[in-house]
C-alpha cells in the first residue's frame, strides 16, 4: 500500500514522506522490523522508541512516524504516536471493523468467561472471531494470545484475518490499559459490554476514579448507534448507564429491575443451571463449568444477543456442551474425589467470587493457594489475603509473578489481610504449595489454584519460566498415584 494512503486524515505537524513509495507492513519493534515497513517511534513506560529510529532503519523500514523530526529521515511527525498508530493501522486493513460487527468486553474481572459465552453462541449462527487473554480464533485457527488487548495493529491485522476466513463478528476483551493506550482508538464497536468495576491496576491509575474514567472512555468513543450492556447491579454500571449517550441494555445478577435477569442459580450434575429472564420470558441455562457467579458472565451474553437484535434464549442451550475455558475455573481430573479448579482470579473481588459460590461449599472444605504479583498493585494484596480467609477453609500464600519484587515483601503485604483463626501457610515455591495442598485435600474437597489460570509461565526476576498450574496439579497427583486413568 502507498504511504499516501497509510497516512490519509492523519492529522501531523509536518511530514516529508513520499507518499508514492510502498509500505509493506508496521511496525513498533526494531528488532523485528521488515523491508518497507513503516516504523511507529513510540514513547513507552520503559523503552523509549525515538532511540531506534537508526536501527529501524538499517533494518529496512522506508520512513517513521515520531512525535519529533529526524533529520535525514523520511518522517511524519504528530501530536501522538499511539493514537497515529491506531489510525494508520485501519487505514493500512481497510478497516475491517466496517464489515465486522465487533463486540467489546471490559471489566475487571469475567471479561474471559463472558467472551467465550457470547463468542460460542455467536459462532452457531455465522462465524465468529475471537481475541481474548486466553486464546485468539480467527475463523479457522486458534492461537494463544499475548495480550489481552493486543497492539493496534495488530488488532487489525487479526480482524482482516477474520474478514477474509468468512467472521461475521469478532468478540474481543478490553482491558483498560488499552483504552488508556490507545490500542482500539478508532474502531467502530456495535456492542460494548461492562461486567464490573473492583480494585486492580492502582499501579498504574493511581486511584479508583482514575481507573473507573478509563473504562468510561470506552463507552463514550462508541457511536451512536451502538449499544452497551451494563452490569447495573456493580455501583460503576449503574453510574455508567447515566453517563453514556447510546443505546443500552441492563443487566441484573440479582434479579432486581433490568432488561436481563438472573432469577435463579443452583448447582447440577451437569454444572450450574441458571434461570434467566428476558422479554417477557424466563429460560433454564446449563452452564458447564462450577461457580454461581458465572451467571453474571451469563446475563451479559444475553445481553448482547438482545443488543444485536436477535433471540436472547435461542441458542443458549449450545453454552451445555461448550469446551471448557482454559484457567477459568478449569476442572483437572483426578481419582481421588476432590476437585481441583485452575482460575485466573486475582483481584480481591475476583477471589471473593469464585470462593464465595454456594456450589464449592458443598461436600468439604475449600482449599485455595493463591499469590500477588510482583511490581504491581501492592495496595490489593491484603484485600486479597482478606478475601480468601473470610471464603476459604484452607489458606496457602505461595509466589504468582514476583519479578523483581522480594517475596518476603509480598507476603508482609499479604499478611496484613489475615483475619480470624485461620491459619495461612505461606509457601514460596508456587510448585511446593500446589502440592501441599494436593497431599492435604481429602475426598469431597475442593481444591482452587488461582491467579495464574491458563498462564504458562511464572515471572521471576526478569525472566519466565515454563510453568502450568494445571500441569503442577496432574504432577503431584501422578507422583501420589491419584491421577485420573
């Protein structure tokens, strides 16, 4: 594609590209950058782009777009090289989302679930993508993600993908980092839903209003005609449903007023069935995965199906045989009775949820090894810590991601949460932890490794090292002889 056409409505200070020559491709990276390519000189948190120009251009790149001129560089400088990349990146992908109907998730937790509820669905009727913090779906492959929300263009990059293997639609998470650094700047969502707001990313927002206006801003970038499903049971939905100017659609968990109602939850052999009301009607959901609170995740999925105009109920029943999610309350088979549970939670609200649900609490007690990361949001850990004491029977503190971060530390902070008379074993080997607890849990228990979920990999110092929690699990199991056959 020229660079003409790249840069087209790019609002810039100066610029003195050609705009005849061909760019083959963009790029924020010098290490990987290809002949042709169009280099985004980017200000980061630690790296600072503007110092790779040179090596961006030994690499091949034709010509960079910075916040600064470079003398004998062919350069298009800007007000912000973020927000330039977005708009470059849906110039360069012939804006997919024009021919998609895109459907953001944001929250701070259940973002995952709720996606690959609706994304499951949707994918019945006509081809579905998915971009997610698990996994990417493409309308023919899947492939692990890296981030959550990836790079702007990259984002486009996988929509066109969709585009072209047939995707109606394409179900993505957005987390907040990337409202904030403008990785979906500019594309043209038809639904955005909100599951909640609780304490996470302080480090990097500094307070909960901050952090609540990051979310915010993902709303009031939608146009006009899109809708929103909110969560109006969480304090921040029912405030962000006053705020926003398009279309909506309420949410309702605990069956108060709303367009869509949870009535009721109980556990089956099957899993969770929940019982849902919308337009006038009620239906029973099977969900097959444990944790009444995934009936939250539920209603906003029939939230988006009412947002694009289709049957809430009509495709609900295919949620009973979906496969199960990676590290969201992943069930590991064992022979021994007890069932063991991966999950990503890893916020004080999160862990409340997933230890609170009545169905875990059934037939013994409830063992939860979990951790806090290093480097980040210090003030949560004793919330943390809180949470699975007053929810749990069984407490072990162990590492998660304590990069370059003491450990004794992070406990000190954790420690500060303990309430009442139960103990807390703390564990810094996350491998020995997660089979102490193994070696403790008898029949009838149930045993829930969080804050890590599908993750590979534990951060330690600046490295990462291969690592499963699912994996350790299917380990102690095999070295006690309790695995499943």
């Amino acid at each position: 594609m020229k660079a003409g056409a790249v840069l087209s409505g790019l609002p810039f200070r100066s610029s003195n590209i050609d705009r005849d020559i061909e760019i083959s491709g963009l790029s924020i990276d010098s290490r990987k950058c290809g002949k042709g390519d169009l280099f985004f000189a980017r200000k980061g948190y630690k790296v600072n782009g503007e110092e790779f120009v040179a090596d961006a251009i030994k690499a091949g790149c034709a010509a960079v777009v910075a916040e600064r001129d470079f003398p004998g560089t062919p350069t298009t400088v800007v007000d912000d090289v973020r927000e330039a990349l977005a708009h470059c990146a849906l110039n360069f992908f012939n804006h997919p989302d024009r021919t998609l109907d895109l459907i953001g998730v944001t929250g701070t937790n259940g973002k995952t679930t709720t996606a690959w509820f609706i994304q499951h669905v949707l994918n019945s009727a006509d081809c579905c993508g998915l971009l997610s913090t698990v996994e990417n779906f493409e309308g023919k492959n899947r492939t692990p993600a890296v981030l959550t929300t990836p790079e702007a263009h990259d984002i486009c990059d996988n929509l066109s993908r969709m585009q072209n293997n047939g995707c109606a639609r394409c179900v993505m998470e957005v987390s907040a980092h990337s409202v904030t650094l403008k990785r979906v700047f500019g594309l043209d969502f038809k639904v955005g839903v909100f599951t909640n707001l609780s304490q996470d990313h302080l480090d990097f927002y500094g307070d909960m209003e901050t952090y609540f206006q990051a979310k915010k801003k993902f709303f009031e970038d939608m146009g006009p005609d899109s809708c929103a499903v909110i969560n109006v049971d969480d304090p921040a939905g029912a405030r962000l449903l006053e705020q926003i100017q398009c279309r909506s659609v309420s949410v309702s968990p605990a069956g108060r007023n709303a367009d869509v109602r949870v009535m009721g939850t109980r556990s089956g052999d099957a899993g969770v069935i929940v019982l849902l009301s919308a337009e006038g009607k009620e239906k029973e959901v099977v969900l097959p995965l444990p944790g009444l609170h995934n009936a939250a995740n539920l209603a906003s999925c029939v939230g988006v199906l009412m947002a694009l105009r289709m049957d809430p109920f009509s495709s609900l029943s295919l949620l009973a045989s979906m496969p199960p999610i990676p590290g969201r309350m992943e069930a590991i088979p064992s022979s021994d009775s007890v069932l063991y549970l991966v999950d990503f939670a890893h916020t004080p609200d999160g862990l409340k949820k997933v230890l609170s649900s009545p169905d875990i609490h059934e037939t013994g007690r409830v063992f939860c090894v979990f951790g806090c990361g290093g480097d980040r949001d210090r003030g949560k850990r004793h919330l943390m810590m809180r949470a699975v004491c007053e929810n749990a029977d069984v407490v072990i503190a162990t590492s998660d991601n304590p990069r370059t971060e003491a450990q004794k530390q992070i406990f000190n902070d954790m420690a500060k949460g303990e309430t009442g008379d139960l103990p807390v074993s703390y564990i810094n080997d996350r491998r020995e932890a997660i089979r102490a607890a193994v070696a403790r849990a008898k029949a009838g228990d149930v045993v829930i490794i969080a804050g890590k979920g599908h993750e590979t990999y534990q951060i330690i110092g600046t490295e990462k090292i291969p690592f499963s929690d699912a994996a350790e699990i299917l380990r102690a199991l095999r070295e006690m002889g309790r695995a499943s056959e």
